[in-house]
C-alpha cells in the first residue's frame, strides 16, 4: 500500500481538466499553490499534492506567494504571513521539498508568474478556500493556464461539498452537521502533510524565474523591520503576537491543556484569558480545525462513536464532549463553518442587501430615529467615543488585532447604535474589523459583523430605537455582569472611568 494518501473526492474540485503532463512531455515538477493553508500539518490539500507527485514520480515544489495590492494590506497582516512563510521554509527543508516563496514588491508585479510556473510543472494543485479574494483568483487561474488544477478543501471538519443551500440560523447548520458530518471524521488529514517525501525525487532549490524579481529573500532574513520597503499600510503595525504555524500549533496545545476546563464558563468573561484566541492562526490558515480536534480528542479521551447522532439542531451533547469541549467545538464548527457556507453561495458579497429581509426591514424602519450620538470614522477608529469599555475594545483591536470575543459583541452593536444609519454602520464596522483585526477579512469574522445587525438571529422584543427588533446590547449591562475594571486599566488609557466603571 501507498504510503501517500491523495485528499478524499469530497474535497477535490478539478478546476481545469487537463491530463497530468509527463516527464517525457518535459513535466519537471509538481506544483503546490499555497495560497490559504499556510501550514505544513493537518492539510488536505499538501498532502494531496505530495501524493500526486509521488504518483507521477516527480519532485514537489511549494510555491507561496504572498501579494502586495490585496484590499487592506499592512505591515500588520503581513508580518503574520511572513512568519507563517519562514515555518514553512525550515520544514520543506528538513523535509526536502523545494520551497519558492515570492513576496510581491508592489500591486500586480506577480501577474504571470504563476502561469510561468505551470508550464513546467505535470499538475498544479492548490488550495480550495472561500473567503476574500481567492474564489476569483482560482477563477482568473483556471482561465489562464492550460496545466491540469485541482483545489482541495481543507478548510474544516465539514467538507464545502456539503454545504449545498442557504442557512438562516446556526440552529439549522448544526441540524446540517449532525445529518452529514460524522462520516467524514474518519477522513483527516495527515498530522505531517510532508510525511514521506524523502522518497520523490529531488530538485533542489529553486528560484523566481527571470522577470519577477522579489525583495523575499531579504524580508523572510530580517523579517517585520524588512516591511518598510513594501507598498502597503505603515499605519497599522504587526502585532505582539509571532505568526506562523510553529507558534499557532504551541498555543492550541497550550490552550486545550490548561484553559479548555474553564472554556464553557469562563469564556465570555474579558479578564478570566478562557478564550481560545485562535482565529488569527486559523484563518491564515496556520491552524487546523482537524488538529485542534484531535487535541481536544485526546483531551476528553473522545472518538466519533462518543457523538449522539441526534439531529435535532441542539448544541447540548452533540458531540459526547464535556460542557467545555462541546462549547468550544460549536464555536469552532458550527460557528466558524456557517461563514464558510454564506461565502460558498454568495461570495464577497458585503453589501446592506446581504442582510436578512427581516433585519433590513426593521432597521430601515428605525433609520430615521434620533441618534443620541453619532460618530465619525475617524472618531471610531481613534477610539474617541464617550463610552469608556467601547474604547477599551477599540484600542484593543488598534495595539493587539482581536477584541475579547463577548466585548467584540457590544463593540459592533454600539457603532449600530452611533451612526447615520443602518448601511453606514455596516460600511465602518466591515473596514474596522477588516483592517484593524487579524482575522478581519475572513468569513467567520464577518459573520459576526453581520449579527450584530440580524444575521443568523431572531427578532427580539421589546421594539427599540434605532434598532427596531435588532438584539441590543449596552456598555452598561455588560459592566454589571462581567469584571471590567482590570480590562479598562489595561486597554482605556486617558478616558474618564465613573463609578459605572469602576
């Protein structure tokens, strides 16, 4: 038997069907599109490329590019990739796999170079994700090179093939899993995607075809200071917090092993650190949901025939998991994959339109009511509003790229409450979250934006202003029920703190 394991038919989508080029038809390579799993474990689509090379008895190239004009592109967002990117060289080195990473030195110095690549290889495999721009580049992809391209799913536990309609409420995607995802556990991916490529034949190193000079070399040698040179925003710094999956894959085994217990009840609390903090490795596709399940599994000493096999929608013993672990894996699966399955069906739509008739209908009722206050962007973004815990969480948002999960709540409801009107609200919640936050353009991400005006939610009673049946939340409730003076002194430097505060 084959040591190396191609992605299941589930997860494969052949974007141009061509035959593999041989050897003797002057194939060199098999060429492995990193675009959006950034890692090295736990990756369908990796693995996938390493068992068509070993297949064709051809070297594997990984080529990771990383561009300079996507929307929002910063020091920030690219700092994370960088240090994803220096990972990903010292393990395709150890492994002997060729690594021909390629940072963009300015907007569109790229267009080409894939297509170049390509000539030479038998296939091209790469990743099949959702979110942001890579649908339509996979499409402009498959319209530009006559190489057979395969995209495989390694976004989450539930296979993309799965999520054929429309979801109105986390309730119905949860009946969803429970009807299709048990089977598919049984299919995971590789710990090590790179098992076994001691065995293909070896290229070596491999560089940049002429014409498409790069400052890479220099960025991922001197790393976050090398950013300068780059044509994207200076204004919003990396973060403390060290991209890359060596550093994803320590703080999950971190965060199951010591904060997981106190997850179910903790969680929501701004100063208890119960949260998982995951997404930013996540979505750059540094962490795996399969990994962090199994790290769960071997926690909770769990396997698939632990899980109810009811379907009946309810979060409570879906999974045969503690209070905790079940809390976290409806975050981690239900959550984050119903975003997933809005993106399939509706792409990057993020217009007012996208919202649920009945949300629409009930803010733009209230569009004409009085504001008490109403910000500008430029207020908002400085933190410079009157309510001392949202600016707490904007400044967060501003030094560390995350806000605590329940703060980042309120933190969306309020701009609802402080702008002209519904549509402006969405418009500067979408380019906060999406510049500010590390994990800002990803589905997930921008399912929350969305609740916060109605999506995935119910009407709620009593009719408010402004909001209409939209939830509401309040600073002021939060302060009773949560401990938010450690998170004031920590984040809210300069406002005035009251009595409600402290």
């Amino acid at each position: 038997m084959s040591a190396h394991h191609p992605a299941p038919d589930s997860r494969l989508r052949v974007l141009v069907d061509a035959p593999p080029r041989r050897k003797n038809a002057g194939a060199r390579y098999v060429l492995h599109w990193m675009t959006s799993y950034r890692r090295t474990h736990h990756n369908f689509a990796l693995q996938h490329s390493l068992a068509r090379a070993a297949e064709l008895e051809l070297p594997l190239v990984v080529f990771e590019p990383l561009r300079a004009g996507y929307p929002h592109a910063s020091d920030r967002h690219h700092a994370f990739v960088v240090e994803g990117m220096q990972d990903t060289a010292q393990r395709c080195a150890a492994a002997g796999v060729s690594y021909l990473p390629w940072i963009e030195p300015e907007p569109g110095a790229g267009k080409g170079l894939l297509a170049r690549l390509a000539k030479d290889s038998a296939l091209v495999v790469t990743d099949d994700w959702p979110g942001f721009f890579v649908p339509r580049m996979l499409d402009a992809a498959a319209k530009t090179i006559d190489t057979r391209l395969e995209a495989v799913d390694s976004t989450g536990l539930c296979p993309q093939s799965e999520m054929t309609r429309d979801f109105a409420r986390a309730f119905d995607f949860r009946r969803h899993l429970q009807k299709v995802l048990a089977p598919h556990l049984s299919q995971v991916p590789r710990p090590d995607a790179l098992s076994g490529a001691e065995s293909l034949p070896s290229l070596g190193a491999l560089a940049a075809p002429r014409g498409w000079t790069s400052p890479t070399q220099d960025i991922l040698a001197r790393g976050r200071e090398a950013l300068r040179q780059l044509p994207i925003d200076h204004a919003v710094p990396p973060v403390a917090a060290r991209g890359g999956e060596v550093e994803g894959r320590r703080r999950a085994a971190d965060f199951v092993r010591t904060r997981l217990p106190r997850y179910g009840v903790e969680r929501s609390e701004p100063t208890s650190d119960a949260s998982s903090g995951l997404s930013p490795w996540i979505h750059f596709g540094q962490l795996s949901a399969h990994e962090l399940l199994a790290l769960v599994a071997r926690q909770e000493n769990w396997t698939v025939a632990s899980m109810s096999g009811r379907a009946n929608g309810s979060r409570d013993g879906w999974w045969g998991l503690g209070a905790s672990a079940e809390a976290f894996m409806d975050e981690l699966v239900t959550w984050r994959e119903l975003g997933v399955a809005y993106n399939l069906r509706h792409g990057e739509r993020h217009d007012y339109e996208a919202l649920p008739e009945w949300a629409r209908r009930t803010l733009d009722e209230h569009a004409v009511d009085r504001r008490e206050r109403a910000y500008t962007l430029a207020e908002l973004e400085s933190a410079r509003t009157h309510d001392p815990l949202w600016n707490a969480a904007q400044r967060q948002l501003l030094s560390e790229g995350v806000i605590h999960n329940y703060l980042r709540m309120l933190w969306g409801k309020k701009v609802v409450e402080w702008t002209e009107s519904p549509r402006e609200a969405l418009r500067m919640l979408i380019h906060l979250n999406n510049r500010w936050a590390i994990d800002g353009r990803d589905p997930n991400s921008l399912s929350g934006i969305y609740w916060c005006l109605g999506r995935y939610d119910r009407p709620w009673a009593p009719k408010r202003e402004v909001f209409g049946t939209i939830r509401w939340m309040s600073s002021e409730n939060t302060a009773r029920k949560f401990k938010v003076k450690p998170y004031l002194a920590k984040h809210a430097a300069g406002d005035a703190q009251g009595a409600l505060w402290t």
